[in-house]
C-alpha cells in the first residue's frame, strides 16, 4: 500500500479535487435553484426537481468540457515535453489520461440519468398543477397567462388542462422539435 501511494498520490488527488469540484457544483447550484427567491413560484410548481435539473446540467457543461483534455494529443506532448514545469510525477500521470476520460465519461452519463429523470418529474408537476382544480398556489400559477397571446402561460408550457399523459406530451414536443430542424436543414 506505500508503494501504491508514493506512486499514485497525484492520481488519487486529482480524482478528489475532481470529485470535489463536480459535488461543490452540484450542491452550489441546487442550494441556489431550491433558495433564491426569483425561482420561488417555478419551485411552487415543479418542486425540488427543478434545482436536480439544474444542478446536474451544471455539471454536465463541467464534465463536457473536461472530457475532451484527456485525450488532446498535442496538449499532452506539449506537457510532457516541452513543458519545464511539469515534474516527473505530473508527467507519469499523464500516461492515465484514458481512465480519466472514461470517468468523466461515465460522470456524464450519471449527470445525464439525473438530468432526464429530473426532467420527467418536471412534465409530470407542470400536467398535475395544469389539471389541477383546487385552488392552491401551484395551480393558480399554471393558469396565469401571458396578456399578449392568448393561451400561453408564464411558467407551465402545458397550455391546455386536457387531461393529455406527460409522457404523450414530451414525445410530441420532441418531435415537433425533430420535425422543424429537418424543415430548416431542407
């Protein structure tokens, strides 16, 4: 085990400050989100999901810029060579550059899953306070409507109470979205 840590102390650093800094920006972002008082009637709808949203696309912007650093070959042999900075322990991690993008990989994907189901519980909240008749403060809001056209809302997209699933609404929305980038792209 002393072998290990006089070998691999940097790696187990760096992995901790990235681990660090991907759970600082999480808990910043969702402790901003789920306080600041701007976002109080957006939370009165969606609830705690719309801070997970949040908080996991922060850390997915993180992660995607780092994903690509690892594997920067010119970057790389400039730290290892020409670099006179770099000292003999920098440079050795740099040989685990491949573990290193496959964990900010697999971070993605796990920002991705949260992002998504976040995401979900968000469609889920802004049908239910749509349909919603009994007069309470989310339900109200989902009903307030912009004065210049008519039928569209200041914090729920849903716009009619139809009584349609969240989940036959994202996929129409997604296609609607599908649909216009091909008629653009033609």
């Amino acid at each position: 085990m002393g072998n290990w840590v006089v070998n691999h102390w940097f790696s187990a650093l760096f992995l901790a400050v990235w681990l660090g800094l991907n759970v600082f920006l999480f808990v910043d972002a969702f402790l901003k989100y789920e306080k600041a008082d701007k976002y109080f009637y957006t939370r009165e709808i969606l609830g705690p999901s719309l801070a997970c949203a949040r908080a996991s696309a922060l850390c997915l912007n993180f992660n995607s810029m780092l994903i690509l650093l690892p594997v920067c070959r010119n970057l790389l042999s400039f730290l290892r060579g020409t670099c006179s900075f770099c000292s003999r322990t920098l440079r050795k991690q740099l040989d685990h550059n491949l573990t290193f993008h496959k964990l900010v990989a697999y971070m993605i994907c796990l920002h991705t899953a949260i992002h998504i189901i976040a995401h979900l519980f968000n469609f889920h909240r802004y049908s239910r306070t749509r349909q919603a008749t009994d007069g309470s403060l989310a339900s109200i809001l989902s009903g307030l409507s912009h004065g210049e056209k008519e039928g569209g809302s200041w914090l729920n997209p849903i716009q009619t109470p139809s009584h349609i699933t969240p989940t036959m609404y994202i996929f129409t929305v997604t296609l609607n979205i599908i649909l216009s980038s091909v008629n653009s792209n033609l």
